[in-house]
C-alpha cells in the first residue's frame, strides 16, 4: 500500500492492524512498527473525515465541484 | 358581506360611487355603466377562493392558437361551455402535449371576466388529458395486480449497505429535492462521491427517462446504493411514479434503491417496489447515511484507543515474559551454585576443625592414661613400698633363689642406696 491509501483502504488496514495486535504472537519490532502505523493511518482517517467534501458527478459528464455556487 | 369586501378591496372607483350614494338609491334599483357592472361581477368572481385553483373536466373544441402564442378553446361537456385561454408561457410549458379538439382533458386554473367581451372564462395554467381520470383507482388496479405478481414482496428486497461510497441520485438536475437530498449528505456523510442521473420527474414522457436514468447509473455499475427522489406534488404531479414499467424495473435493479417520493402521505408503486421507501427526499438521504461522518469519527476513535492499548497490553505482557525469563534465570544460575559450594566449605570447614580438635583431645587422654600407666610401672615406686633388686655379680636380676650358690656375692639395690652382701645359704621353695 502506497504513501496516501484512500480512506477506506486506511481504515480496513487499520482495522486489520489493530486485530493483529490483539492475537499477539507479534515480534516486538513488528508489533512497535505496526503500532506505528497504525497511529499514522489513524491520523491520516481523522484528516480525510475533517477534510471531507460531498463529490458530486452527473453521470456521463466529468466530475464537477459541487459548493462552487453555494454558501 | 362579501360584495362590499369586495368593493372596498378591489374597486375603490366603485367605492367612492357607492360613497356618494344616498342608502335609498343604494337599496332601490340603480343604473350602472356597462363597464362598471362588469367590474363589479369580475370582482364576485375574483373574490371567489373555489373559483382561484379548479379543475374542469370537458371536451376541447374550437381551439386556436394565433400567432400571439395564446390558445383560446372551449371545453364542454353534454351540458354547457366554458371559455378558455391558456397563455403562451403556459402554451410552451405544455409542448407537443396541447390536445386536440375533441379530445377529453381535465384544465387546471382559475376563473375570471375578461370585461372587454363581458364574458367569464377560464384561464388555464395546464392540461392533461382526462383518461387519467380515475387515478386512484387505476392505482389500486395496478398496486393490486404487480402485488399479486410478487413484485413487491419483501423477500425481493435488497438490504440497504450500511456505509455507502457512491450514490447515484436518479432526480430533476434543477430540484429542491436534489438541493434537500446534497445538503444531508454533505451534513451526514461528505466522504459520499455522488453520481446524479438527470431525468425529468413529471409528465407523460417521464417515466422512460427516468427508467433510462436509473439504468444508466446501474450499468456504470459504481455505485453501492441509488435513491430516487422527487419533491412533493399533486397525484397528478406523482403519477410518473405510477408507471408500471417503473415499478418493474426498480424491482429488477441489481444495486438496492431507496425512493423519496412527495411527501410522507404519498405512496407510489415505484415506493413499493424499492428496497426501502422513504416518506420524502430528505429522509431518503438520511437512510442511506445511517451511519454519519460522526459515527466514523467514533469508529476511529475506538480503533486508535485499541490500537494503543493492544501495544501497550503487548509491551506489559512482554515484560512479564522477561519477568518470568529472569526469574527462571536466576533459578539456574551457576551463581546459586557458587553460594552454595561456598557454605558447603564453610560447613565441612567448622566440621573439620571440630574433628581435628577432638582427635587432639583424644590424644591427650591417651598419652595422660599412658604416662599414668607408666607411673604404675616404674621400680622406684616398688623399692619405695620396701622391695629390693637383687642382681647377680654379672649383673642379672635374680629372680630365683637356686640360680645363685651360696657365698656368691650379690648386689641389692633399695629404694634408697646399694648394699654388697654375701649369701650364706640358699633355700628352694
């Protein structure tokens, strides 16, 4: 997985993190890595939801911004 | 009452004449001009709130449209006429839809007097033919028959995704609906990429596009869930929602549909035959974002809690394990073993010592008991009880009277000095 996953594959992977640290049986190396990683994926989550436009396409025709004429 | 509200509203000329007027020739039979009877009666009518928004059912005849764009017919029935206009913004709203004489419509609008002509009319704002007449019941008909067929049955319904990604919104691209639906979903969940599939949502022509719209959005094949939203209308409005071939074809959508349409009183076949019907727009949004933006905060809040303390509960029980390695360590350590060697030393070293000194002791005794021992034997202590030596003149001890002859000259030794004797007779025992 790249530098900038999408938010849903940071979350699944934060997911996933977290349910490998629970079983344990982690060598402690990887289990600090992981546990940094999954302190950045955390951010990066809060980043995108703090960050979060509603993406409006009409179907057929490139996406367009939305809130350009709005508020 | 409501002629002189009427007055007093409307006709403020007729107000002053009627100001003037004595009350005698206001109740006696008065003399009005054409123009102001007219008015008077276009005032009657005016004022008349049933006579504001009707429908009339009727027959067109005698339609023109001249080159102004207005359209002027007649509707009538078996028993009487009524005049028409309709105007040209309304005539180019209607397009290729404006009936034809003889044709059955029902006119919506609202009655008036055009003074020029003294006549009433009707000022139609739409029409539609009258076929649909009985909607409710061809409703029902319809309802009746596609429930029957299975096609809205509860096991054909496709569960809504929890957290949708893309939605596509089959909708009018000018609508309040579609402002209503974005902004909840900008509210309520703004990770949402949104997919809008324009179609028009009333008339006669809707149905098929809106069928072509919501077929596209399923052959892009992006997206989790669509909604199919229209703002409230008349029955009339809705009718498109009606459409049996639309009802047929949101219950044969591969992706789950939830519709919106009007308002919470109205139920169309298209709301039957979707997975979840929402009573309006609006609360179609919010169903397919039951899970918000905050629930997802939550969510992340309590995976980045887990996440620290899985490590942390890892570092203790790790700590634990090196706890326990260290104890185990210092059990079998060669250290233990060197104490122990140690005080074994010291031990045999306090118990040999012990011995040593013992066997000293014992010597002691021993040689004390041998010295004593050789006291008892010494002759002195003998001589000194009065017994004497006798020795031979060779110098052997006589032991025996026999071995010695008499006048044989013997040596005595006493406890005390030496006698030299001869021996004068010798005795045997």
């Amino acid at each position: 997985m790249g530098e900038n996953p999408s938010f849903e594959d940071a979350l699944a992977e934060l997911e996933d993190i977290v349910s490998r640290l629970e079983t344990g049986d982690l060598a402690l190396e990887e289990s600090l890595s992981l546990f940094e990683r999954g302190q950045t994926l955390a951010t990066l989550c809060n980043q995108v939801l703090d960050q979060a436009e509603l993406r409006l396409e009409q179907i057929g025709s490139s996406p367009m911004p939305l809130d350009s004429t709005e508020e | 009452m409501l002629l002189v509200d009427s007055c007093r509203l409307d006709f403020p000329s007729l107000r002053v004449k009627l100001s003037w007027m004595s009350d005698n020739q206001r109740f006696s039979t008065t003399r009005w001009s054409v123009r102001d009877l007219t008015r008077y009666v276009r005032g009657i009518f005016e004022t008349d709130y049933r006579l504001q928004d009707l429908e009339v059912e009727g027959e067109v005849s005698n339609l023109r449209i001249p080159g102004s764009g207005h359209a002027y017919f007649t509707l009538k029935d078996a028993g009487a006429e009524l005049k028409c206009v309709m105007w040209k913004n309304d005539v180019i709203s209607h397009r290729n839809e404006m009936p034809s004489n003889g044709e059955k419509v029902v006119a919506r609008g609202y009655i008036g007097v055009y003074e020029a002509q003294g006549v009433y009319q009707m000022y139609c704002r739409s029409l539609r033919p009258a076929g649909l007449g009985d909607l409710h019941a061809r409703f029902e008909e319809l309802k009746a028959r596609l429930l029957a067929e299975g096609l809205f049955a509860p096991e054909r319904k496709r569960p809504i995704p929890l957290r949708p990604q893309v939605i596509g919104i089959v909708t009018g691209s000018e609508t309040a609906a579609l402002q209503d639906v974005l902004n909840v979903l900008r509210r309520r969940y703004p990770l949402a990429r949104v997919i809008l599939s324009p179609t028009p949502v009333q008339g006669e022509q809707a149905p098929p596009r809106i069928i072509a719209a919501l077929d596209a959005l399923t052959r892009s094949g992006q997206c989790d869930v669509i909604i199919v939203v229209r703002g409230g209308g008349s029955l009339e409005d809705l009718w498109c929602f009606n459409d049996e071939r639309l009802a047929r074809a949101i219950a044969a959508s591969r992706v789950p549909i939830v519709s919106g349409v009007g308002h919470e009183t109205d139920f169309t076949l298209a709301d039957f035959a979707a997975d979840l019907r929402a009573p309006t727009p609006t609360a179609a949004a919010e169903l397919i974002t039951q899970f918000t933006i905050d629930d997802l905060r939550d969510d992340i809040e309590a995976l980045r809690v887990r996440l620290a303390d899985e490590f942390s509960m890892s570092l203790i029980e790790r700590r634990r394990r090196i706890d326990m390695a260290v104890m185990h360590l210092t059990r079998l350590s060669p250290q233990r073993r060197i104490n122990d060697a140690r005080q074994r030393i010291d031990e045999l070293t306090a118990r040999g010592g012990r011995a040593v000194r013992s066997q000293i002791m014992l010597r002691h005794a021993r040689l004390n008991g041998i010295v004593k021992a050789l006291g008892a034997i010494n002759p002195d202590a003998t001589l000194a009880r009065g017994y004497a030596i006798v020795r031979s003149p060779n110098g052997d001890i006589v032991r025996r009277a026999d071995d010695i002859n008499p006048g044989t000259e013997v040596n005595i030794r006493l406890h005390h000095g030496r006698l030299r004797a001869t021996v004068n007779a010798v005795e045997s025992d």
